[in-house]
C-alpha cells in the first residue's frame, strides 16, 4: 500500500467509516422518506426502504469512484476518495453490478409500477448528472454517454404511462440538463448555472419524495412541488456547506444567503399551513426542516472548532437530529 494510503487508513477514526462507505446518505434518504410517509398517512413496506437506501448507496458508490479517475495523485485525495481509490475494481466489478442486479429485481417484482416509472425518470437523470459531473475520460466520451443517456430517456418517457403534459415536462427538462451538461464542457463557468451541490440536492429530493409523491396522490401538485422544494434547499445547504469547508472558505457570503433563504422559504411554507393555503401534511416535515437548517446554521457558526471530517458528520447528522418534529 502507498504510503499516503496507508497514512490515510491509520488515522480514519472509527466515527467516520460510516461516512467513508457511503452509508451517510442512505441513512439520511431512508429517515426522510420514512418521516414524510408518516406526515402523509401511508405505511410503507419495509422493501420500499431497502429500495431508495440500496439505490442511493449504489450513486454514491458510482460518484465518488468516478471522482477517483480524475486525480494523478492519491496525495490530492480525502479520506473517504482515498478508500474508493484503493478498492475501486473491486467495487467496480464485484459490488455495484451485484446492487445493480437486487435492484433490477426489486424494480421488477417489488416496487409499484408507479413507483418505478418514476424511479425510472430520476434514474435517467441521475445518470445525466455523473456524466456531467462525475465521470471522467476523453470530452468525446463524456458527450456520447451524454447524448445516449438523455435521448434514451426521452425515448423511454415517451412510452410510460403519464399524460402529455408530464412527458412534455419530463423530455424538456432532460433536454435542458443535457443543453447545461455539454456548455459546461466547453465553459466550466456553466456550474454557476446548475452547481453541483443544487443539482444533487434536487436529484436526492426528488428521490426522498418519491414514494410519497406517488401514494399520497395529491390532487394538486402545489404541496409535492412545495415539499421537494423545501428539501432540496435543506439538502444543497448541506453539501455546499461541505463543500466550503472542504475548501478551507471561512466566509462565504453565497452559503450565508443560501442558509437564510432556507429559513425564510421554510417559514413561509409554516405560515401558509397556518393560513391554510397549504395542506397541513406538510407541517411535520416544515418543522423538522426548519429545525434542521437552524442545527445546520449552529454546526456552520461553530466550524472553526471543527476538522473537515468533524463537519461532514456534524453536518449530516443535523439533517437528522431533528427529524422526531415530523412525528409531532
């Protein structure tokens, strides 16, 4: 083993494996689904759990390998890359196609086919974002694997079983990634456009929200747009909040700005609950947001006293801590 490797293996307390083996974002995923099935009233199987949490491990798996093939030097990775770096074949080849293969059959005989097309959807765009962002390579070959995942997926939305004016909605904003996908590769400064961090937090949303978009079956889309919403500013505050301290910012102004829009937006969505303009199924997960985001403001004030390590798991945590709200 190198020896940046073998420095890196000995000085990873036990505290972070956790988060070094991507079970952070299975965990947070699965939680949040489980709290909004609470808030909507629906009881889900617990395969319906074992679905999004093996399917967000398997992304996560996916992104930070793929990040991995975009260095020189394991001297210029983390912790948690450097792991993914040592065992990536082994990860490769004998642990994603295994995941990949339980959850074709899941899709197959488990999950509702409601549930799948759109699960189907998201995959496509998912795919889409490790092209973009993830996957590295010859810009040639980027652009190929861009082009066949957003054509195949306006294809395949094209034969679900939705109305029109969803599959229009769907194909025009697979278009639009796409369109975004190739300009960041001729201008990095496209990323300002769509970031990463916001691109994610949208994804894994929509992801958290899937089961109970789908079971609740809203007879207005105000509340599930309001509620994907409301979770993917919580989420971006979290990854871009990483991010920053990654980056070793002590002041960023635009994390500031995003925060307290956080805040704002999720009191907003309290006060129109309030008010009734708003279903009061969204109230559980509204005071867990907030709840959240002001815990992620505490984790942010204090992040000086923290390692970069420390605040990835603070940071984490802070999307959880709060979540007993949604039970209220």
């Amino acid at each position: 083993m190198p020896a940046s490797e073998s420095a890196h293996a000995q000085r990873t307390p036990w505290w972070l494996w956790p988060h070094v083996v991507s079970l952070e974002a299975p965990v947070v995923a699965v939680l949040w689904q489980a709290a909004l099935a609470h808030a909507h009233g629906i009881r889900l199987t617990p395969l319906m759990n074992v679905g999004l949490g093996l399917a967000c491990w398997v992304i996560y798996l996916l992104d930070r390998t793929l990040d991995t093939f975009a260095v020189n030097s394991v001297a210029e990775l983390d912790v948690r890359h450097v792991f993914y770096h040592r065992h990536r074949r082994l990860l490769m080849l004998g642990v994603i196609p295994p995941a990949l293969m339980v959850l074709g059959w899941m899709a197959l005989y488990v999950i509702p086919e409601g549930v799948l097309w759109q699960a189907v959807s998201l995959a496509l765009l998912v795919a889409l974002y490790l092209a973009s962002w993830s996957a590295q390579g010859s810009r040639v070959s980027r652009d190929v694997f861009i082009s066949c995942a957003g054509l195949g997926g306006i294809m395949l939305i094209s034969r679900m079983p939705l109305t029109s004016g969803t599959k229009f909605t769907l194909s025009l904003f697979v278009l639009v990634v796409m369109a975004l996908s190739f300009l960041r590769q001729l201008d990095i400064r496209m990323g300002n456009v769509l970031p990463k961090e916001m691109t994610a937090a949208l994804l894994f949303a929509m992801g958290c929200t899937t089961s109970s978009r789908f079971f609740a079956m809203p007879e207005n889309i105000k509340e599930p747009v309001t509620e994907c919403v409301l979770l993917t500013l919580l989420f971006a505050c979290n990854l871009h909040g990483i991010t920053c301290r990654e980056a070793g910012l002590q002041e960023d102004r635009k994390h500031t700005r995003l925060v307290l829009g956080t805040m704002v937006f999720t009191l907003a969505v309290l006060g129109g609950i309030e008010m009734g303009a708003l279903e009061h199924t969204l109230l559980g997960p509204a005071r867990a947001a907030l709840g959240a985001v002001v815990l992620h403001a505490v984790v942010q004030g204090l992040r000086r006293r923290f390692s970069v390590d420390a605040y990835r798991v603070l940071a984490d945590l802070a999307l959880i801590v709060p979540l007993p709200l949604a039970w209220l």
